[in-house]
C-alpha cells in the first residue's frame, strides 16, 4: 500500500468525527451577533423629532398667525365701536320731532 | 441543503437563518476544533470564536468553493491563532528542525479503533507535530501553504510531519498488538 492510503484512513475516520456542543457555545455566538447589530429603536428617534420639530414649527405659526388676526379684529373692533357712536347720535335728532 | 438561500436569510439577519447555519455544522467543526487542542474546554473555546467569524465574514463568501470548506478553512485557522496566542500551548509548539534527515516507514498498520479513539491517539502527539498532521493528513494542506500558515518553511513541515506520521504509526501497531493480545487471552 502507498503512503497515500494511510492519511487516506486517517482522513476518512477523522471527517465521521462528531461532538455535540454545549449550549454555551450558541450562546456566547449569539451574544456577539446582537451586540453587533444596530439597534431599530436607535433610528426612530431622527424621524420622531423631526415630527416633533414640524409639529412645533407648526404650532408657534399658528400662534402667531392667531395673535395676528386677534390684533387685527380688536382693530376692527375699535373701529366699528367709534363709527357707531356717530350713528346713534344723529338718529337721535332724527327721532325728535 | 440550500446553502444560498441560508446564507442570503442569515446576511439579512434572520436569527433562525443563522441558528440553523450553527447548528447544520456545529457537531463537525467541533470535532476539527478538538483535533487542533488539548481539551473539549478549549476546542468549544475556538468553535465558537470560529463561527462569530463564520458570521461576521460571510458576505466575503463568494460561492468559488464548497461552503463546508470555506467555514472548516474559518475553524482551522481559528485553532491556529488561538494555539499561537495561548501561553499553555505556546512552548509546545515547537517547529525546531534539528536535522535534515527525518525518519521514514513503510509501515502501514491497521486502525482498528472508532474515530474518537484514533483523535485521542493524535492528540497525544506534541502540539507542533499534532498541528501539521492535522493539517497535511487530514485537512489536505501542501507543506507549502503549511509552512505559510505557521510561518515555518516547508522542509521542517516535512520532516515534522514524518516525525508525527511515524510516531503515529509506532502507536498504532502497538495498540493492534495489544488489541490482538486481549482476543487471544479471552476465551
């Protein structure tokens, strides 16, 4: 026989070779591929601020926008007030006799 | 079985995908691993170092070679580095080749004995000869890409190898004689 055929045997014998590992093993792997992964939650929070930033920026212009037409009605108003004290007077002469 | 479509589901990071990947080849890489060390402790030590590069390194998987091949390649020099980098190991991997004459036989004895026996025979050998027998009988390496790997020259991987072949071999025939011996006793 070759020198061949020994390792031959050797090799044949060796790949029915089979041991079963202890479940510290799958673990200590898992472990490490979790670490390794980025995290989902991490990135929600760039889209939630934005939302956060738009729906304040919204806020603070509607504010603003409402404080505007406040301050144009109470113009108005003032308005309004002075051009029917006019009014009621001279309908009062009219009245009398 | 489908190694594409698993490799493809655990690069997406499917846990069952990648569990499935583990436990398809854990029982044959532990045994490689076991081949390469001098206890289970330290064998599931480098399984499982091996299989974190297993996973780490698969999008480098490029279908060129048979996938059990390319992570037995992850485990084997997995069990070298940590036999380089681990001080109980370090002064028994000795690769000093005193001579340029290294031993010879043409024996050619009979292995009757289980794979688990014949593992614990090779593990009895010194690290540096268990090492390349290993690598050169088992795994198929050429001297040349031993000597690479170990960072030695492929004539002492040779002679190391000859050296661990034929003390192997001493061992075998006298484990056949002793086998022999024991069925004659036995009436």
């Amino acid at each position: 026989m070759s020198d061949h055929d020994f390792e031959k045997r050797v090799k044949l014998k060796m790949d029915e070779l089979r041991f079963r590992p202890s479940d510290a093993v799958w673990q200590g792997v898992e472990r490490e591929l979790r670490k390794d992964k980025p995290s989902r939650r991490g990135w929600l929070w760039i889209p939630a601020a934005l939302l956060l930033l738009c729906a304040g920026g919204y806020y603070a212009v509607q504010q603003s926008g409402d404080r505007q037409h406040d301050a144009a009605s109470a113009t108005a108003l003032n308005n309004s007030s002075a051009d029917g004290s006019k009014n009621s007077g001279a309908v009062a002469e009219n009245r009398s006799p | 079985m489908n190694y594409q479509k698993l490799i493809k589901d655990c690069l997406n990071g499917r846990p069952d995908a990648q569990r499935q990947l583990y436990e398809h080849f854990a029982e044959g890489m532990l045994a490689v691993c076991y081949r390469y060390t001098k206890s289970m402790t330290d064998a599931e030590d480098v399984l499982q170092e091996g299989f974190i590069k297993v996973f780490k390194n698969l999008h480098q998987y490029k279908s060129e070679g048979e996938f059990g091949g390319w992570v037995r390649r992850i485990m084997v020099n997995t069990a070298l580095n940590f036999l380089k980098q681990n001080s109980r190991y370090q002064s028994d991997l000795s690769f000093l080749d005193n001579s340029s004459m290294h031993p010879v036989t043409n024996d050619d004895p009979e292995m009757r004995m289980n794979a688990k026996d014949l593992a614990e025979m090779i593990r009895q050998l010194p690290t540096g000869y268990q090492t390349i027998f290993n690598m050169h009988a088992v795994e198929g390496y050429t001297h040349v890409e031993i000597g690479k790997l170990l960072g030695i020259n492929e004539g002492t991987s040779r002679s190391q190898y000859s050296r661990a072949r034929t003390l192997l071999i001493t061992w075998l025939k006298k484990h056949s004689e002793e086998s022999k011996k024991e069925n004659y006793v036995r009436p």
